[in-house]
C-alpha cells in the first residue's frame, strides 16, 4: 500500500481554537469539572487537538492542570461506533494495574453539558512518535521503543480481565466471527460505491475464521502512534485511543501491530520499505518471538489471514470516515485524504487474502 507520505507532526500535533459546531459550553463545562473532576480548579480554557477524526478531543487548560476531554461527535452515528463510555470504562479497569494509561477522572453521559457524551482523563506529558522511522532517533533507542511496544501488549493481554471488573467487556469466543460481521455491517451502512475486493473478502473471511484459543482485552488500535512515550526514555506512559476495545483474541493486536512491517512508511508506522537493520528497527520474526516469549506461545499461526482481515477492517474503518466527509459530519481536516484510503486497502487486503489461499 502506497500512501503520498503526509507530514504527521503538522497534521495531528498541537491545538487549535474550536470553531462552529467544536466549541464547547465553558460555563456548563466548568460547572460539570466543578461536581465531578477531583481537585479540579477553575477557570478553564478550551483548545482542540488537530487529531482525533473518529471521537473530537480537546485539551483542557486549568490551574489544577491540563485534562483532555474526547466526546462524540455531532450528528447521525453509526450504531456501537464513538462509544466513549468504553473508551472510559476500560481505561478506569486497567488505573487500578500496572498497566500504562492516562487518569481517568468521569464520564458524562448527560448530552446538555456539551452536546454529547464525553469523559475527561489526566494529559500525560510525553512524547508521541508519528513515524515508525523515527527519524530523530539512534539504532539503540529505536530498538528499545519497538521492544517496549510489544512488551507493554504482552502486559495488557496477561491483564486478568475477571480480577479488573471487565467481566462483562465483551461476548466470549469467536471474536474474529463477530469483527468480520460487525465491519461488514458498518461497511454496509457508510457503503457509497460497489468495490469487489471488499465483496469477495465479506465472503471469504467468515468462511476462514480462525480458531480462538485465548482470551484478554483487546485494544483494537494498538500502534506506535497510539501511545505516549516518556520524553527521555523508551518507557510506555500511556497507551491512547481505547475506542474498538474489547474483549477477544489477542493475536488480532498482535497480528494489527504487525502490520507496519507489511506497510510502506509513507511518514507514519510503516516500516516495509525502509532499511530496518540500519535503523536498529527489529525484524518481524524478532517481534514475534518476544512477544511469543512474553506471553508463553510456542508461536502465532500464518499471519496472511489476519493481514487480509485488518486491512479489510481497516477499509470499513476508513469508509466509515469517507461517508463522513460526504455527509459533512467528518470532524478532522485530515479526514478526506483517508478517506480516499478505501480502495487500496481493500486491494491489499485481498492480496493477504490469495496469500492465505483464497
């Protein structure tokens, strides 16, 4: 998959002033933060981050100290998608492990403080690294960010979801089945043109699952761009973005990380087309034997069929956003290049899937 190489850094870092339907209540705002945010001391100021197209986030400016907020969004949804309160609900589990995430401090489910749901977490003062290249970096360090990455996964699928209250997260069993007939339908919903890579995979991959032999939370995003780093070390601070998880297979997080060495850099996690024995960026079969070593698998099953499974996910995903950008409800700038993402993913996605046999 060739993707014009965008710049990361100015597409999704740093704030802006919200403007029409982004701007928040601050007076509601402030009184919500006043009965709810622990320690919480006024006045606030809003400011919205360039990033987070799929749930709008904002960061929150206060003498108590910065907070983010993701909401979201306006109008007509998609059903079982933007849903914070899991986003919430997950991440308040896993403050009470050892396992890296942001403070959570409430959610709202009272739409008349800001116009829709939303949760408030701490902000975790790191660093975020866009591109898998790490352009900055030395051999040591960016093999040390890359082993922290897989380490830190193997920690939140040995996290015992029964001890944390997660119980009830997901349905037991057959995720893979259950992925495949939800991002068909959500694909189905935001559909706006006939593309035969994407039927033939809503065909093949549900006659293919395979078999599930464990079970643990499921970020559902998991990669390099969706965690703080600490500023000075290769530490894990936080791991972000918590909106497609869920409980089910873990190899569908460790076979999505694995992606980036099947994906060309273009600026972000790629790392197919760059030189990773220069750069001190580990192999793919080196990832695979850590994270194997980590969480006492003897080894993962062919990756060809999960590729064509994320990248088929990743095409509904993207076509969610592409009907947004049509609908006028897209909440990023950034949202109509991805949106034009669909069809080669799709494409590459079948390709994993001839590879697996299909």
């Amino acid at each position: 998959m060739t993707d014009a190489p965008i710049n990361a850094e100015e597409a999704f870092v740093g704030t802006v002033a919200p403007e029409g339907a982004d701007q928040l209540d601050e007076a509601k705002l402030t009184a919500w933060f006043e009965a709810n945010v622990e320690g919480f001391r006024g006045p606030l100021a809003v400011r919205k981050f360039k990033g987070g197209q799929s749930n709008p986030t904002y960061k929150i400016e206060a003498p108590s100290g910065p907070y983010v907020l993701r909401r979201k969004p306006f109008g007509p949804l998609l059903p079982s998608a933007h849903a914070v309160d899991r986003e919430y609900k997950v991440q308040k589990a896993l403050n009470g492990t050892d396992f890296p995430v942001a403070k959570q401090y409430g959610l709202c489910t009272d739409e008349d403080v800001v116009g829709s749901w939303f949760y408030v977490m701490g902000m975790v003062d790191g660093r975020t690294i866009w591109n898998g290249s790490m352009p900055e970096s030395n051999p040591t360090e960016r093999r040390a960010v890359y082993n922290a990455m897989i380490d830190t996964l193997a920690k939140l699928h040995a996290v015992d979801v029964d001890a944390v209250g997660l119980t009830d997260f997901g349905k037991p069993g057959n995720y893979f089945g259950r992925q495949v007939q939800r991002w068909t339908k959500q694909y189905k919903l935001s559909e706006t043109e006939h593309m035969e890579p994407m039927e033939r995979l809503i065909e093949w991959l549900p006659a293919t699952l395979p078999e599930q032999t464990r079970t643990s939370v499921v970020h559902g995003d998991y990669r390099i761009d969706n965690m703080i780093f600490a500023k000075d070390r290769p530490e894990v601070l936080a791991v972000l973005d918590w909106e497609l998880s869920t409980l089910g297979d873990p190899l569908a997080d460790f076979t999505y990380v694995c992606m980036a060495w099947v994906t060309e850099n273009g600026g972000r996690s790629g790392v197919l087309d760059l030189d990773r024995k220069a750069l001190g960026i580990p192999e793919l079969e080196e990832v695979v034997e850590r994270y194997c070593a980590a969480t006492g698998r003897d080894g993962v099953p062919d990756m060809n069929w999960y590729f064509a499974y994320n990248f088929f996910r990743l095409a509904g995903i993207m076509q969610g956003i592409k009907k947004r950008v049509i609908d006028g409800t897209a909440s990023s700038a950034h949202a109509k290049a991805m949106s034009e993402r669909v069809t080669p993913l799709a494409e590459r996605a079948w390709e994993f899937a001839r590879l697996a046999g299909a």
